[in-house]
C-alpha cells in the first residue's frame, strides 16, 4: 500500500461491514506468517484462494509460486509489470471481486477502476461468473486491496478455493417479460448467508449456484451449475407462492453433467435451509482426496439423484433453526429497482448518430416495463478501461438510479434506460469506445483467459477469439441472419471456462506433434446449446491447428447457410448432417504440413514466437515418417469418432464400449513405446500403463494431473456394464480427453529421446 494512501484508505474503510473488517485482518495476519515461514506454504495456498487471490502465468522466467519458468520475452505492459520477480511475494497474480447476481452500483465501478489504475494493468476483467477481475496484483497489495473494496460493500471472500463462489443470476431478473418472478432478492439472500458460512468450510472442490426466473431463455445457465434454482410459482392451499425447480449435480470441466431435478417445488422460506442442507451432505460425503472426482457431479452420479434428495430431506430435518432463513422476507422488496427518468419513446425524427441503427438492433432487450429498455455494453473478450468504467458510473447516474449489471457472456448492462434518452446514451458510449454492436450475436465471442495469465493454457483462447470477432465484425453486414445469431465460445485448455460445451461453435485448447515442433490446436465442440438454461452439451469433432480456426468457422457457417432447412436451427442441422460429413470438412484443414512449408501453423494467436518443445534436430525433413506411435494414436482417434457417430444414432451400449477400446488403444500406444511386445490383452496393457505411466506420473502433466489416466482405468474396471445414455456420454468425452492425454505424453517420450540423442552425440 503506498504510505501516502494510508490514512484516507482508514476513513473510507471505516464505513465497510465489521465482519469484512475481520476477514481482511485476519487475511493480512496470515500473509505476514507465511512471509515468516511460520504458516505452510499449502495451508496458506487455500486461504488465500478463498479470499479471491489467484495464481497466474508468466512468460518473464517466473510464476507465481517462484518457480522458474523457461525465459520468453513477453509484451511491454507485461514485461514492466514483472520485471525483477523473484518470489511467490513479488509476483502478481489475479484478484477475483464477488459480484453476487452481477448487481453493481456507480460508486462500485468507480472503486474498480481506482483499483485497476493504481495496482493492476489499467485493465479489468468480466467473467462468465458475472465477478470481476483484476491481474498483475501483489500480494502485499491485497488487503488494501480489500479494503478499499469493503468499504463499498464488496468482498472477494471465496471467490476461488473449495467453498460457494459467486451466485450468479439472470442479468435482467426484474424486467423480464418471460419470468415468474424477481430472482434478484433470494440470490442477493443465499449469497450472504453462504458466505463464510461453518457448513461450507469442508468441501473438496469449488460450488457454484445459479438463479434464473424462467426455463426456455439462457439465463442462469441453470443445467451446468452444481446448484441451481429456476422461479416457479404453485398454488398452495388455495394460495399463490413464490418457490424453486432445484436442479444438482451440473457442471462442465473436462467431462460435463447436466444437473438434476432435485426438487420440483422448494418454498421460499425453505431455499435457505435446504440450500445448507445440501451443503452439509456434500461437505459429508463428497470426495476429498482425489480432487478429480469431489465435485458434486460425481457424488450425484454414484448416489443417484433420488439417494440424494432423501439424504437431503433427512438431513433438513437435523438442522438447527437460523432465524436468517426467513429474515430476508420480511423485506423482500429491498432491491426492487426503479427508474430516475420517466418511460418515453424514441422520437421518430432525432437524427440518428452513425451505427446507432445497428446497435439498436443487437443491443437493447425491451424491458416488460413499457417505455424502458436493457442497454447492453458490449466488452470485447470481457474488458474494460478505468476510463470506461467512470462512463459508465456516470451514465447510470444520470440516466438511471445506477442500476447496472454485469452477465455471463461478460459484458455490462445497464437497466431502465428511457427509450427517449436512447441516442445521447449510445452516443455517450461509442465516445468512450463502447458503442460497439453485436452484443449476443456471433461476434460477441466468450473466452476464458488462455496462455495470457492461466497456468493451465495451452493455447491463445484470447488471441483466437479476438481474431474471429475481428474477421466476423468486418462482415456483419452481409453475415446471413442465421448465422448473425450463432454463439461463440473458446476455451484455452479442457477445463470449459469459457463454457465451449453449450456454444454452437465451440473450441478448446489442444496441442500436435509435427516431427520435432509442437503445434498449437483447437478441438472444435458442435451440438451445444446456450437457451434453455445450458440446455444441452456439444461434443468434440476433432481438433485443427489454431491458424485455421477462422477457416473452420467459415466453411461450418457458410454450408449452414446454404444446406439448411427452412427455421432450422444450427444444433439440428449439425445433428441432421451427422459427424461423419462435418469430418469431412475440416479433414484438410486438420491435416499438418512440415514447418518449411508453412511456418505461420507453429505460431499461436497474437505471440509471435515459435510455439514448441525447443529446436530439436533442426535441418531434419520433419513431418516425413510417421511413428508406430503416431499410427496408434490415430487409430484411436477412429475408434472415438465410431464412438461419436454411435452416440449420435443413440446406441448407447455400443457408443461406451468403441468409447473404453479407443481408450485402451491410446493406453496400448504409450505402453508399445517402452514394452513393444505387450499382448493384446485388456487386463495386461492396463496394468502395464499404471505401472509404467499413471504409477509414476508419466502421464500426468500441469494441466489434468492424472484424471485422464484415471479415465481409462476406471473405464477397464467398469467394461462390460451397461452403458445409460449419460454415462455413454460420459464415456465418449472421456475418451476424447484420454486421447488428447496420451498425444501430450508421446510429445514428451519424443523430446526425452532427441534429448537423450543430443547428450549421447
């Protein structure tokens, strides 16, 4: 904290909550023992995770944790930033800010854009998850941090870790035509009773609950949370009441589940109870060692969803009474939200600035309020400046009584704009730099961060999807409508943080071999659906090199427009013209050339330097012989597209047995490469991969540990079972990950033999 900001940063705290007070000393308090030693470096890892406080990547030779990394010069900004790093106390990592249902206030985006100018990159972030975030922060700027966000009513208290992070909820809950009823008060409810809450402390991985007031929009994505809450209202004893649908067990990652139907109908005087009652059974039950398997998806899976409720319902039964469970009702109009301005329209002879038309088009959602409207500020990749952040405080100061929102498609609306200020609004933005149009459409593209601060990246997610909004934004005008409405969302590694599985095109990060390089990749995920709360999942096609991304794009949304049937949407043309034809369209993109002939392929989006292992063999003709391994590996790949094609004509049984043997051939693959004759036996070749790969963690690496190995030798364990459509499901995208795994692995068998070769010359 700089000396000169001490006191004032004290008065302004003085107003902050007393238990935000508390928290923060006490965070400060452990920052300082582990700075003595006195406090172990894991125990410390978690706490300060769940004060919101993130570990990030650097290219400069230094990670957060103080390990070194290979050195790579790195942009300007960056390089300043982390110049002279040599700790886990020097270097920057990422600070998550809770924005419970994305509810945010002037004042609040004025704090954040202070913060970003005085202890980040004079850039925050939006994510999927509705919070913000901050990058480049250090760790002993923390609590100032924290303070200054206190002190307007802002917390980052489990925001990562193993605990509840943020409640995220619909972005227009209020003013939809569609809804049951406001979510805004009982997500804002759950969210402050969970927080910090004893029943939450014990969980083995992360929770996360989303509140929508309708089903058929997107919403709160409801089907891929852990927990999620759908408004429906029921008569009961002759009376209207206000309750939930409560789904459980959703969740992307590496392998999604779509949650559950726990409960048709839960009061809402029983949300808040029931809510901790699940809680306490997972914190139970769910797995604790193995950090693959302790989300609650896996639970749901082993118990079964109706175990569950009834574990649920007799634990209820258990817990003391909590006066909070209902107190929130005595008041529940609190956040009902009001306009500064009266309803009007939008005169019909106001010149129109240039590009209004378009954003008027693609960036306004009519509220049920007649004469007001939902402005949505479109953010490219999910950021904004400080100076736009100050914009927009003081547009929704004097247009609205600062009723603003963040959403999961990380962009910004504002709430009760009068139709009759419309232009001088548009007008106030595009000064700014934010009058972009498009926001929903194709060119407003999700991204997790990627290689640019995830240690977890394994390609440029960010750059790839600025690109394609580049390309797409260049010809909007001639885009077919159908098309114009299609989603895009890119991943940087298998996780799904940037929620590929439910676009209509969706990719995630992967890498090739190519000889002695290694080639940045992208799988591409079709057949997922964003309305309908998440309604369903795409699986992956296969995967192409980062540099013919657009070209993918292109060819899939062109023979879209020509080829489909007449209101055909894109999830049922991809399902009409199956995966065998889609494959033939990307075959010779898929296809890798040598480096020579096309150098561009070995560079990433937006990185200029070579993406590879190092120069290994330099002068060779790589690319020309094909290994026994690189034939197996295919082989693979065939037997888990069969898998794919099985799964789309609904032969389950089928789809989860081609799934295991595509598995098994993978495994058989790696294992040739040290015991060339092992027999073609299944019970052999899994013993010989865990002994030789998953025992001693050949097969593991930074960006899966060893869940993909566990993949397939749970999948030995279980041949032979019947497969249910989920679990064939399951299976399929399991194989698919297996398979990514075992390239990865070959890649580094290939790099310990050329450098073994070089240390024998």
């Amino acid at each position: 904290m700089k000396a000169s900001n001490k006191l004032w940063q004290k008065q302004i705290f003085e107003s902050a909550p007393a238990e935000f007070i508390r928290e923060i000393e006490t965070y400060e308090m452990e920052i300082e023992l582990r700075k003595q030693g006195k406090m172990e470096e894991k125990v410390f890892a978690e706490s300060r995770l769940r004060r919101g406080s993130y570990g990030q990547r650097y290219d400069n030779g230094q990670r957060w944790d103080g390990k070194e990394t290979q050195t790579l010069p790195y942009p300007s900004t960056f390089t300043e930033l982390t110049k002279g790093v040599n700790t886990v106390w020097d270097a920057p990592g990422m600070q998550r800010i809770k924005v419970p249902y994305g509810g945010l206030n002037p004042q609040q985006l004025e704090t954040i854009a202070e913060l970003a100018e005085e202890y980040s990159d004079n850039i925050a972030h939006v994510t999927t998850r509705q919070d913000f975030q901050l990058h480049f922060i250090h760790i002993d700027d923390a609590p100032a941090l924290l303070r200054r966000l206190a002190a307007v009513g802002m917390t980052t208290r489990e925001a990562c870790g193993n605990s509840v992070r943020n409640v995220t909820g619909c972005p227009l809950a209020g003013v939809c035509s569609t809804e049951a009823f406001d979510v805004t008060p009982y997500a804002n409810a759950l969210t402050f009773f969970l927080l910090g809450h004893p029943d939450i402390q014990d969980f083995g991985r992360k929770f996360k609950i989303a509140f929508s007031g309708c089903k058929d929009e997107a919403c709160g994505l409801v089907n891929l949370h852990d927990m999620g809450a759908i408004g429906v209202k029921r008569i009961v004893d002759g009376v209207e009441k206000r309750g939930f649908e409560l789904y459980i067990g959703g969740g992307l990652g590496t392998v999604p589940h779509q949650a559950k139907l726990m409960m048709d109908f839960v009061s809402e005087e029983e949300l808040l109870p029931v809510t901790q009652a699940i809680s306490r059974v997972f914190a139970r039950l769910g797995e604790k060692k193995n950090r693959n398997r302790a989300r609650i998806k896996f639970l749901i899976a082993q118990l079964g969803v109706d175990e569950f409720r009834r574990l649920v319902v007799e634990e209820r039964t258990t817990l003391a009474y909590d006066p909070r469970w209902t107190a929130y009702l005595e008041n529940i109009n609190k956040l009902d939200e009001t306009p500064l301005r009266p309803a009007g329209k939008l005169a019909d002879d106001a010149p129109r600035p240039e590009g209004f038309a378009e954003w008027h088009k693609t960036n306004l959602w009519r509220q049920r309020q007649a004469g007001y409207v939902t402005v949505t500020v479109a953010l490219p990749l999910g950021d904004i400046t400080p100076k736009q952040l100050r914009a927009l405080a003081d547009l929704a100061r004097k247009y609205t009584n600062g009723t603003i929102r963040t959403t999961v498609e990380q962009n910004i609306v504002l709430r009760w704009v009068s139709e009759a200020d419309l232009i001088e609004v548009y007008s106030a933005l595009k000064a700014v730099g934010l009058g972009d149009a498009g926001a929903g459409t194709i060119v407003d593209i999700t991204s997790c961060p990627g290689t640019d601060t995830c240690k977890l990246g394994i390609s440029a997610s960010r750059g790839l999807a600025g690109e394609l909004k580049k390309r797409l934004a260049e010809k909007s005008h001639t885009l077919d409508e159908a098309v114009q409405n299609l989603h895009i969302k890119i991943s940087g590694c298998f996780n799904s943080c940037g929620q590929h599985h439910i676009a209509d095109l969706g990719f995630f990060g992967v890498s090739r071999r190519s000889g002695n390089y290694t080639v940045p990749h992208f799988q591409v995920v079709l057949g997922g659906e964003w309305t309908h709360n998440a309604g369903s999942y795409g699986l992956a096609v296969g995967a192409v090199p980062a540099k013919r991304i657009p070209q993918v794009v292109e060819r899939l949304t062109g023979k879209y427009v020509a080829e489909r049937q007449k209101g055909e949407r894109f999830k049922a043309f991809i399902q009409r013209i199956g995966k065998i034809e889609i494959k033939k369209l990307m075959d010779d993109l898929a296809k890798l050339p040598t480096h020579d002939q096309e150098p561009t392929l070995f560079t990433d989006w937006g990185d200029s330097r070579e993406y590879t292992l190092g120069d290994m063999g330099v002068g060779e003709c790589a690319g020309e012989v094909i290994s026994h391994a690189e034939f197996g590996l295919l082989a693979a790949e065939r037997q888990s597209f069969e898998a794919q094609i099985a799964l789309d004509e609904r032969q389950y049984q089928r789809a989860g047995e081609l799934a295991y043997l595509s598995m098994k051939q993978a495994a058989k693959t790696l294992v040739q490469e040290q015991f060339y004759d092992v027999p073609d036996d299944d019970a052999r070749i899994a013993e010989e991969f865990r002994t030789r790969f998953y025992d001693t963690k050949l097969f593991w690496d930074e960006f899966s540990g060893g869940k993909f190995g566990h993949y397939y030798l749970r999948a030995h364990e279980k041949a032979g079972e019947t497969y249910s459509p989920d679990e064939a499901h399951r299976r399929v995208e399991e194989a698919l990950l297996v398979i990514e795994a075992a390239h990865s692995c070959y890649g580094k068998l290939l790099a310990a033999k050329n450098t073994l070769k070089l240390v024998n010359a």
